[in-house]
C-alpha cells in the first residue's frame, strides 16, 4: 500500500511534537532540588536572597547562578544545566558555594 505525501508529512509532525513535548517534559524534572544531598553539601539555594549568610560567609548580594561561570545557559534562561550538579538544572536565581563570578 503506498501513503501519500499528506500521511507522511502528518505523521512526521506528530512523531517529531511527540518527541518535543517529551524532551521538554523530561527537563522540566531535571531542576536541581535543594533537599538534594549534592545541594545541602554545596549550599544550594533556588533564591539567593535566602542563603544562610552567617554559614556561608563567602556569599555577596549580587551572586546568582545566572552570572557563575559554571551556568550553562543564557542569561535570560530561568534555569540552566551546572556541572557542578551533574548537569541537572539550576536557577538563575539561585546560588551554591561553589559560585564563581563569570569572566
């Protein structure tokens, strides 16, 4: 039986939004939570402003995650992969002790 062009293409833009919204979703439950072991070691905060500042001296107002030089995404990215978490997504917003200012 031979599928006509229509078919093919429908098909094809089904499989390919299919495979989209799974990538997507699969992401989205990559964020890095803070009652992670990997997180309480390093300090990990999704909102630098609520970091413990008496425990973690070296942290300054101003250092987020989204200007680390180890935020692996955009600066207008709301949350990004970080090495430091096994590439599990961060918040811009956040902040661990392993932060260092981007060159």
């Amino acid at each position: 039986m031979r599928k006509s062009r229509r078919t093919f293409m429908i098909t094809t833009a089904g499989v390919a939004t299919g495979l989209s919204l799974s990538r997507l979703a699969f992401a989205d439950g990559d964020k890095v939570s803070e009652v992670d072991s990997t997180a309480r070691a390093l300090g990990y905060r999704t909102d630098a402003t609520k970091v413990d500042k008496a425990k973690y001296a070296k942290y300054a107002t101003g250092q987020v995650c989204g200007n680390c030089m180890f935020y692996q995404g955009k600066s207008n990215d709301a949350f990004a992969p970080c090495p430091m978490f096994g590439g599990k997504q961060v918040a811009a917003k956040g902040w661990c002790s392993a932060y260092s200012k981007k060159a």
